[in-house]
C-alpha cells in the first residue's frame, strides 16, 4: 500500500501515533535515562500534544473535505508552533558559550508566581538549561530531531489540507446497462 493512496483518516492516524510515540521517547529519556525537560522541551510537548490530539479527533470524525481542511490547517497551526519554538532551542544550543543566556526558574516555578505574560516572555526566550546537549541520536541533539519532526508534520498538514479527497468511492469502471 503507497503512502499516497492512504485515507484521510488512516494519514491523520499515522500521524498522531507519531506524536504519541514521540512523547513516549521523552518521557522515557526523562524518566529512565534522566534528561530532565527544560521550558522549551516541555512547550515542545505541548505542541506535540495539540498535533496529535488535533488529528486523533480527526481520524475517529472522518470529516468531509472542509472538516479535512480545518483540522489540517489547525494541526499545521500547532506543527508550525512546535518547529518555531524547535528551532528557538536549535538557535540557542549552537550559540557560543559566552552568549548562552542565564539559568532561569523552571517552569512550573514561573506559572505559580509570574503573571501569564511574562511567563511567556520568559518560556520563549529560553535559557541557559536550554542550551544545553546532554544527549544525541545519529548526531542530533533531542531539540534537532524534534524541529525535523516539527517541520515533517506541518508539511503533512499542509499536504492533508490540499490534497484532493474523494468523498465517493470511484464507480467510472462500473458500466450501466440501457
């Protein structure tokens, strides 16, 4: 079976089994082999988390063609929000030592005593915990593979909302007798 030919649904599935195993690998890294999260990581999960919901609840509603837009378009949304804040993480990581920012607090410290906004102001502008590389696969850091992973889903939501989708199965080879 070609990749292509796959439903909508089976697509969105495909996808959101991707996202759920992908939390799974950070939770594990983070449980069994001690890579504790920094405050991008965990916005990264996040992320991941409102892509594959986005596209679980997709694959059990099996929407026509403008529901197939809208949860594509929202899955790019929260795909293309995961590779900007993937790719603030990568920035920060290939600075040089001198100009990686200071350790801040973590965040949960900052959602109990900051207000909501400079919480966001400080979670997106990262810290030095977030420069940090204490692990890596085939030569990426855990912040590389999650910008590529980032970057391939918001180009397959983007290819899902664009897509031709047939809403009746093709009958053109059936011939009706007179």
């Amino acid at each position: 079976m070609k990749i292509l030919e796959l439903s909508f649904r089976q697509i969105s599935a495909l996808i959101a089994a991707a996202c759920a195993g992908l939390l799974a690998c950070g939770y594990y890294l983070q449980y069994f082999e001690g890579q504790d999260p920094c405050p991008l990581c965990l916005l990264q999960r996040g992320f991941y988390y409102a892509t594959g919901l986005v596209l679980l609840a997709a694959a059990i509603h099996g929407p026509g063609r403008l529901g197939a837009r809208v949860y594509s378009i929202a899955a790019l949304v929260f795909a293309a929000g995961g590779f900007g804040v993937a790719a603030r993480q990568v920035w920060l990581q290939h600075l040089p030592p001198e100009l990686v920012p200071a350790c801040g607090p973590d965040l949960f410290y900052m959602l109990d005593n900051l207000p909501l906004a400079r919480t966001l102001q400080l979670l997106l502008r990262g810290s030095g915990q977030c420069a940090e590389v204490h692990w890596r696969f085939l030569g990426l850091s855990i912040a590389e593979w999650s910008l590529v992973w980032f970057a391939f889903f918001a180009l397959a939501a983007l290819w899902l909302a664009v897509r031709k989708i047939s809403s009746a199965p093709d009958l053109s080879h059936i011939r009706m007798r007179d």
